[in-house]
C-alpha cells in the first residue's frame, strides 16, 4: 500500500493494525508518548498514507486504500528529501548551516545519528502501542515547592546558606580520588 518514498526502504516501515482502531491508536501515542495528533492529511499525495500522529520529524500514515488495515512510520516530506540527497551522493549540496536551520542539527552526521534514533523510537512505540504494552513517559520531578520565591543575593542569609552547602559539598584532603 505504502510503497517507496523518497528515502527508500530502509526508512519505512509498516504494521498491522490488527485489532486496535486507528483513533485507539492515535490517543494512545499522543497521550503515552508525546505524539502530536494529525488531521489525516497526505503529504505524499492520494493513496499514499494519511498522517495519524507525528513525533519530531517522523510520522505515522494510515493506509488510505479501501480495505487496508496498516499504519506505517516514515520521516516527513522534508526529512525524507534530506535523506535522498544523503544517499544519493547530494551531500555536499547541502552547508552545514542549511542542515542547521532545516532541521536544528549541526551537520550530516548529526542529522542522521538523530533521525535514525527518532526513527527506531517511533517503531518501537508504535509496535509497543500495538500490542497494548506502551507505558507512559516518565515525567520529571516537580520541585518541591514551585511558589518559593528566588533568594535575595544581598541577604546575608543567603550567603550564609551557599556557604553550609559548599563545605557540605566539598571533598575531604584526607580522601583519596583512586588515582
């Protein structure tokens, strides 16, 4: 259904949907993993995919044929252009800081170090949203009190608090550093 892209066939790849709806699906990534719900447009023209969620620069297509029963994960238009230019020899086209303000990557290598990552990521979780095993992302450790206001640096007390917590964090001469 999908067929080639751009970048060619080491950057698609496809899944049943089996038993989960393609909504199921979306509100699962969007809600577990940070994807960004899409409006089911199709980037690379009729029968092509629609776009069902996206996560940075890669995104989940459903099949649009009649009958079809597959998502498939894919790096967006832009990326997949990229990615052509690369394999095809077109590298040098590109300066480094177009990759900069095209992608926020400071050259080739990081480009593709990243997008294989994002890539590999996305399938994992889009198989893991599947078969029902996707967890949630962790979250990060809220402060313990947000409405604490910053310290006055002219105050003494702050001072005197910098000062507890630095011999409090430095090392003893007497302790070896194992060298």
């Amino acid at each position: 259904m999908f067929g080639l892209y751009p970048a060619g066939p080491n950057w698609v790849r496809t899944f049943a949907l089996g038993h989960c709806s393609s909504r199921d699906l979306q509100k699962s990534l969007v809600d577990l993993a940070g994807f960004t719900a899409a409006i089911q447009h199709q980037p690379f023209g009729q029968d092509r995919g629609a776009v069902l969620a996206q996560f940075g620069q890669t995104l989940l297509l459903l099949a649009t044929t009649p009958g079809a029963c597959e998502v498939a994960v894919t790096p967006t238009v832009e990326m997949q252009h990229l990615l052509w230019s690369y394999q095809e020899g077109y590298a040098s086209q590109w300066s480094a800081a177009e990759i900069r303000r095209l992608t926020g990557h400071s050259g080739w290598s990081e480009l593709l170090t990243n997008a294989r990552r994002e890539f590999s990521r996305v399938c994992d979780q889009v198989a893991a949203a599947l078969d029902g095993t996707l967890q949630a992302l962790p979250r990060a450790i809220a402060s313990a009190d947000l409405n604490e206001p910053f310290p006055n640096e002219d105050d003494d007390a702050f001072y005197s608090q910098m000062a507890a917590m630095s011999v409090s964090m430095s090392v003893s001469e007497d302790l070896s550093c194992g060298l």
